[in-house]
C-alpha cells in the first residue's frame, strides 16, 4: 500500500520558497506564550471574580434603577432645616462676662445723682450720671451705687432696667434707667476652617444666620464649589455644601449661642483608568458628580478600545449600603464591603441610569478593553516577530 507523505503548502516571497506554514504556527505559538500588554483585567476577569475563592469577598453588581434608587437614598443626607429648624434661636440676654453701661437720670432736685453731667436732651434741670464700663460677673450680678447688686445674667436690657429702677425707688428722685449691652462674651458662635479669620462672633438681637457667620469670618479661602460648611449645636453635628446652603435659602438657618461653624476644604476627586480618553485622577465638586458626567471629563470610551460592556466602578461600601448578590464580607476595618458596579452601554436605558449614579470619594472608574482590541494587539504582536524573520530568510537566501 503506498502512502503519501504530508506536504505543507510552502510562503514564497517573489520566487524563492523559504518557509512553511508548521513554522509560522510555532513562531505564533511563541509569541502567544508571551503576555500581551493590557491596562486592567478583561470584563470577563471581573465577572469572574464571584467564583473564585481568592476574591471571594467582592461583590460584582449589575447597575439598573432599582439599585441607583438604593444607593441614592443610602447616600441622601439631612439638611440644616431637617436637624435645626429655621426658626430664630432665643432671645439673647444678658450673660457673665458680658459688658454693660449704666445711665440713671434723676427728676430735680437731685438727691443721689446731682453730681452728674446735665442732659442736653433733656430740660435743663435733669442730670444724668452714666456709671462706668463694667462686666456681668461670674455669679452674673452688677454693682450699682445705692442700688447694690443687681442679678443681670438671663435677662435682657429693658428687665435690667426696671430691676435698677425699682431698687433706687425712694432713695433717688423719679429715678429713670438706661442699659446699653456694649460687648457680648456670653452669646458667640464660633466659626473655624477654611475661612479668612477665625473668630468667635456675639449674637445680637438681629438674629444672626449662618452666612452671617461666613462673611464675619471674611468668607472661604477655598474655591465655594469645594467647601462643605458643618454646623455643631451640642450633640448635633450635621455637614453640607456651602454652594447648596447658598442655592437654598432654607438651609441658612439661624444660629445659637454655643454653636460651632467649620468651614471644611474637601478636594473630592475619581481616578480614571483603562480605554478612557483620559487616565487620570479628576476632581469634582462638593455637590457630588453623576458617572455619566465622570465619563464625560474623563474624555469618554475610546472607540478603538473600549468595551461597552466593560464600564465599571471600583468601591468600599458599608454592609448596609444594598441587598448583596451573596453574604457580604468586610473587608477593610471599619466594616466596609468591596464592590464592582458594572454598566452595559449597549443598552440605551444604561444612559438614563449612569445620570444617577453618583460616584463617590475615591472611586476608581475603569472601562475594559473589547475583545477584538485583544486580538488585534496579539496579530500586531505575531506580525511584529514573523516578519523580521521572513525578511531574514529571504536576504540570506
């Protein structure tokens, strides 16, 4: 029985015979051994991270409306008119460490007073004795001559008044009081940060508001996108963009004695890798940024490149934050949950969706490379060592 040998048909290159195919298919063999040149892993790699044991405590979760709505009322925090309410805060009185002034007006003749300097505003026979500066005490009295001691810490001016007036009745001729408050220690707010002078400002019966605070202070020294103001009253602690305390006349709420204003400097930013127009860590306001907005600034998805079905969003979220695929596993010491956030641009709803989702401080957004991407770079990567090798052969030839 005769055989026939195997024949491999032969590349010529003009009319020289130099190399079968068997060798080409060790030369790519060679080059497929080697590791392609990639700037993240592939789609697949991510989804297939819920299998493995290794990677076990990350969840990969698939993007829709339902789970924007989850995040969205996760993230939702309360206002300033939610925690303090926008009602004026209690009438400010007089407190220890405050200083007054004291004028006393006496009805002629004088019996106590008539020493005092006569009042041009008034007819000519009444004098008037204005008592020196002095500060509310610790125990929150004042002295006054004739009078004694008198509790002033609590009330105001015109109760201060009638207090003096009453205690001078039958020593002093119809005697008539004025109460001046002339510097305020008890009734401050204190306003800190990011902001031109750092100060402790006194309330006045005008009744101030936050953004009174603000200018006193000489306003922010940072760009008014990038700050959050934080209020503390008490036990109270609540934080919000100063452009939405600004949009939101609301949130300018009135302050109290006692609380605490921080003006915070918050360089919020996202990092951008894999076949985006830009890889780059990019900054972006206080008031939060959507992905769809992300993607914008980050030069969207490279046409050569991307993958429509490889967007995704690195992040540590709080066990709380969804109803996970499988039973979350912290990750991180304070209970935080390792999450992949995947959207498929080929669904035109996708579009809607990325308008809500909301990134988040340090999130790493990252879009695949598609699969062609691949096969195009291993057949540059083939070509690239076959043919040096052919030219070789055909030169020495």
């Amino acid at each position: 029985m005769r055989t026939t040998a195997l024949r491999y048909p032969v590349i010529r290159l003009g009319h020289s015979s130099f190399l079968r195919l068997p060798t080409l298919a060790v030369l790519a063999a060679l080059v497929g051994c080697a590791q392609l040149p990639t700037s993240g892993p592939h789609g697949k790699d991510i989804q297939e991270t819920q299998s493995q044991a290794a990677a076990a405590t990350i969840q990969v979760v698939d993007v829709d409306s339902r789970v924007t709505s989850q995040l969205l009322n996760q993230r939702r925090q309360p206002l300033f008119s939610d925690v303090f309410g926008s009602k004026p805060g209690p009438q400010v009185a007089i407190g220890p460490g405050d200083s007054i002034e004291i004028t006393i007006w006496e009805a002629p003749p004088a019996t106590l007073f008539g020493g005092g300097s006569v009042d041009a505003r008034s007819p000519s026979t009444v004098r008037a004795m204005t008592l020196p500066e002095q500060m509310v005490d610790r125990e929150g009295f004042v002295s006054v001559p004739f009078a004694g001691r008198i509790l002033a810490a609590g009330k105001n001016a015109p109760a201060v008044e009638a207090e003096v007036r009453q205690a001078l009745k039958g020593k002093a001729n119809q005697p008539e009081v004025l109460v001046r408050v002339l510097r305020v220690a008890s009734a401050t707010v204190t306003v800190v940060g990011e902001v031109g002078t750092s100060l402790r400002m006194p309330l006045t019966a005008g009744g101030e508001r936050l953004l009174d605070a603000l200018a006193a202070a000489g306003g922010v020294r940072q760009p008014v996108n990038r700050m959050t103001l934080q209020v503390t009253r008490g036990t109270q602690l609540q934080a919000l963009p100063l452009d939405q305390v600004i949009r939101d006349p609301l949130q300018n709420v009135p302050l109290h004695a006692g609380d605490v204003v921080t003006a915070l400097f918050q360089p919020l930013s996202f990092t951008a890798l894999g076949a985006t127009g830009r890889n780059e860590e990019i900054a972006f306001e206080t008031q939060g940024i959507s992905l769809a907005q992300a993607l914008g600034r980050a030069g969207g998805l490279v046409d050569s490149r991307a993958s429509a079905q490889g967007v995704f969003v690195f992040r540590l979220e709080p066990e709380s934050a969804l109803d996970w695929p499988r039973k979350p596993v912290s990750a991180t010491p304070d209970g935080r949950v390792p999450v992949v956030y995947r959207f498929d641009l080929r669904d035109p709803a996708s579009f809607f969706v990325m308008q809500s989702f909301q990134l988040s401080n340090k999130d790493v957004l990252y879009v695949s490379n598609a699969p062609v991407a691949e096969l195009q770079k291993f057949l540059n990567l083939v070509f690239s060592v076959v043919y040096p090798v052919l030219t070789t052969i055909q030169v020495t030839r």
